[in-house]
C-alpha cells in the first residue's frame, strides 16, 4: 500500500478513508477491472437471427479489440498481473470478477462462437474453446519478453500486436471449424 500511495502522490491513510483499507482497494481494483474488459469487448446480446458468417465477424471484431487492448494498453499488463496473481491466491476477488465480467460476458461469447461453429453455446466443446482462445491471447501479454526475444524482436509495439493480431484472428477461424470436433 505505501508503494501505491507513492505512485498516486499521496499518502497510506488516504487508502483506508477512500477504500476503506487495503481489501477495499482489492475490490475496487477487481471491480475497475471488469468494468474496463467489458468497456473492451463491447458486448451487445446475440440477436436471435444472426447469420453464422455475422456471428463470426462479430467474434473476430471483439477478439480484435480485446488483442489490440491486452497487447497495446500499459496498463493491460498491470491488470493481467494483478488477475494473475487474484486467480492463483483464489481471493475473493476472482468471485467478483467472474459475477461481474466472466460469466455474462463468456455467455455472450459463447452464443456468438455456437453460432459461427454450429455448435451448442453452452456445450463443453464451446467453452472449453472460448477459454482456449482467450488463453492465447493472454499467453502474448504475460510471455511477452520470451515472446520478443524469440522473434528477435526489440518489444511489442504496434507492428508486432498486428503481426499477432492477425495470427490469432486465423486461429479463431480454425477452432471455430474445429469446435466439435474432439
């Protein structure tokens, strides 16, 4: 909390009078952090008579916006870190987050990726792959530096997040042909 504190060019106590105390500050993070994926991916529910070739350009055009923030926000790594670290502590910020983001965000992703794929929205196939895709994603912001490195790469600037952009956009269209399939 001092760490923070001096980041914000404030002091400790001003932590405890606006959040309340550290868990406070915890849950106003985890709360900030759904607020900003949603802002993010933008998702509208699934009209009825959507086409499976508007489902999947609705999945790619998200996935984009998702990829461009992850890969090109600075303070997309400081949120995945701070998940990161939520998730493998199993605090109670992961509940918060899923009733707050995942679970109705997933579900609208998932109709939309039933839709494209043919399969049912809420088969193990479908979420399974939804998570899968995600995962890819996530694995370019947390391996970065290894990421770099190997492509001999200075950093991950904006050439870079297109040349992964489009990568994992021809994954998308790979698994949406192969949900089901297992």
């Amino acid at each position: 909390t001092r760490e923070i504190a001096a980041r914000a060019k404030t002091n400790v106590a001003s932590i405890a009078y606006h959040f309340g105390g550290k868990e406070g500050l915890r849950q106003a993070c985890g709360a900030q952090f759904a607020q900003r994926l949603t802002a993010v991916l933008q998702q509208a529910p699934v009209p009825a008579d959507l086409r499976p070739d508007e489902a999947r350009a609705l999945l790619r055009a998200g996935f984009a916006r998702m990829i461009g923030f992850i890969l090109g926000q600075a303070e997309a790594a400081e949120m995945v870190s701070f998940m990161l670290r939520e998730v493998s502590e199993n605090s109670p910020i992961v509940d918060q987050v899923y009733t707050g983001f995942m679970d109705g965000t997933h579900r609208s992703v998932c109709a939309l990726w039933g839709l494209a794929s043919g399969c049912a929205p809420e088969s193990d196939a479908v979420r399974l792959s939804v998570f899968s895709f995600i995962g890819q994603i996530l694995y370019f912001r947390i391996g970065n530096k290894i990421v770099a490195r190997r492509m001999g790469w200075d950093a991950l600037g904006q050439g870079e997040a297109a040349q992964i952009t489009a990568v994992l956009l021809v994954h998308l269209d790979a698994m949406l042909g192969a949900t089901g399939k297992v």
